[in-house]
C-alpha cells in the first residue's frame, strides 16, 4: 500500500525513520516529504495514488481530496480536522483520523503561562527593563483567589483546572455535558451566564465546529466581569475578533492572552487584535513543544497501523 506524509511532523530524522520502519517491513510504499506546500497541484501530484495520506495541520481540501479517487484514509496529526475537506471525505467514504490529546498538556501549560503573562505583565516588565525603566506602571495580579471559568471541559479544559487549582483558584466550567473528569480536577459546573458574570478569567477550550464558529462574541464579552481577562487557546474562529478588540479598547477587559486566530500566522498587518491594547499574542505555538511533537508523531503512526489491521482508531466523526 502507497502512503504518504504530506509535511514534517516536526521530529528527528532519526525518529521518524524508526516509526516508518514497521510500515516499511510490512511491504507498504513509505514517502516522506521534508517541507509543507499549500499548492494544491504540488498536493495532488505529492498525494496521486496513495491509499493513505499523513498529514498534520496543512489544509487538505476537498479540491485536493477529490483529485485523489484512490485515498481510502486520512491520518491528521493534530487534534481538530477542520483543515480536512470533509465533504469531499464523506463522498468518497474517506476514513480520517487525528490524535486527540496529545496536546492536552501543553495547551494547558501555555493557558497558565498566558493568564501569567497578562496578569504580572511579563512582556511589558521585559520592555521596561531593556529600556532603562522602572517598575512603574506594572503592578500586577495573583491567580490564587482568582476565579477561573473555563467554557469547554474536556481533555484540556481539564487539564486547566488542575492547573488553576494547584495555584489557589475557584474553577468553574460550562459545557453541554457535565464531565466527572473535569469535576475531579475541580471543576464546579453552572450556566454560562453564571460563569461570564463570575469569573475573573475566562479561558476557551471548545472544537470549532458549525455550532461554535463565532459563539463568542460581543454578547458574552458584555456579561464579562469588568476588568476581567480572556484567554483562548482553542480555536480562533470562535470568536469575533472586532469585538475582543474592542473590548480590550474600551477597557471592558483589563486584557488577553490569545494563542489561535480565525487565519494562521503570519498575521495581516490590518488584523484587528495586532492594534489592541493590554494583549498578549503567540502565533499559534499552544500544541508547540518537543514531548507534544513526539506523542502526535507516534500516535499517527501508530492509527496508520491499526487501520492497515483492520481495527481503526481515533476516528473522527465526519
């Protein structure tokens, strides 16, 4: 069987040689290609007459994938499949699979590590100190004491609760679903309205779906808290960008960490966000760290395996 790793999974050489090996041994084609292209012809040609295709987070489009009347599977080493063509998927009865939760720890860790930055206005310390400036002006705020309302309560939600537990925070949580998971981590669940009004800070950590995409907007930052902070390291098509903006500009909120974007870095330099005060951005690194890299990298390895034996796993519901 012909499969193909359409980009670098960010691992070792060596690493991904080790993966690929028992593909190999098992008499399958194996290709690898060393860098990424959204040229959707370079894709077709890079992907004509594999059975299986690897991919990560580079779009896969239904333009693409139905070019490709041979593809019977789709491994994603990422968590979310919205870059995925799904209905060309649908059509051709594509299977797709990701690798849910390899990221859970380091999404929540950057959460907490952006909560920190705004609360204690690190990048501000660290430009008044490169400039000869005092402490003036940066006089910040504990997380202890602080309530947290997390809106999401899965895998990473709870992971963030523990998290802002360990630090001396409520944690409240609104999902669809009461999670014991979540309520184990500390998680006390109420209505979205309570936790809005409640929270001091308010962290995403939803899919983006047909139901999510711009759910979070100019409405709920209005029930905020005043002075509270927003923290979105989920997706950035959940929520409307003008109206974080102009949150953050009128002094609703005191400020924000956000980590995704409604498009992928590099940022236009007209986006709303890159002009708003008390902001703390990253360039969509949340899933970013050397163990993340490596657990992704074996579970896609490992789903390709379990589809070629017939007993598929972390498929996605298309």
């Amino acid at each position: 069987m012909r499969i193909v790793l359409l980009e670098p999974l960010g691992i070792s050489e060596e690493k991904l040689n080790e993966l690929a090996q028992p593909l190999k041994d098992d008499g399958n084609e194996f290709i690898a290609y060393p860098d990424k292209t959204s040229d959707e012809d370079e894709l077709v040609s890079r992907a004509r007459g594999a059975e299986i295709v690897m991919i990560a987070n580079n779009p896969l489009p239904d333009s693409v994938i139905t070019q490709l009347p041979q593809l019977k599977y789709i491994a994603v080493a990422f968590t979310g499949i919205d870059h995925v063509g799904l209905n060309a998927c649908r059509k051709q009865h594509v299977v797709v699979s990701n690798c849910a939760g390899y990221s859970d720890t380091s999404v929540a860790e950057l959460t907490v590590g952006l909560t920190l930055d705004v609360l204690r206005k690190v990048l501000l310390g660290d430009t008044a100190a490169r400039m000869g400036k005092t402490s003036a002006g940066l006089v910040g705020q504990e997380i202890t004491g602080k309530t947290v309302g997390l809106i999401g309560t899965g895998h990473i939600g709870s992971a963030v609760a523990k998290l802002f537990t360990a630090f001396g925070a409520t944690v409240l949580g609104y999902a669809r679903h009461t999670s014991q998971t979540a309520i184990d981590a500390g998680v006390t669940f109420v209505s979205e309205e309570e936790l809005l009004k409640q929270s001091d800070i308010v962290s995403l950590h939803l899919p983006l779906n047909d139901q999510t995409k711009k759910s979070f907007g100019a409405a709920q930052f209005a029930q905020m808290k005043d002075g509270a902070v927003f923290i979105n390291c989920a997706r950035g098509a959940i929520v409307d960008n003008e109206a974080l903006a102009y949150a953050l500009r009128s002094g609703k909120l005191a400020g924000a960490g956000v980590d995704v974007f409604d498009v992928e870095p590099p940022l236009p330099a007209d986006y709303p966000l890159l002009h708003a005060p008390n902001l703390v951005l990253t360039p969509h690194v949340g899933f970013l760290t050397k163990e993340g890299l490596e657990r992704r990298a074996q579970i896609e390895f490992d789903n390709v395996q379990n589809y070629l034996a017939g007993r598929p796993t972390n498929v996605c519901e298309l």
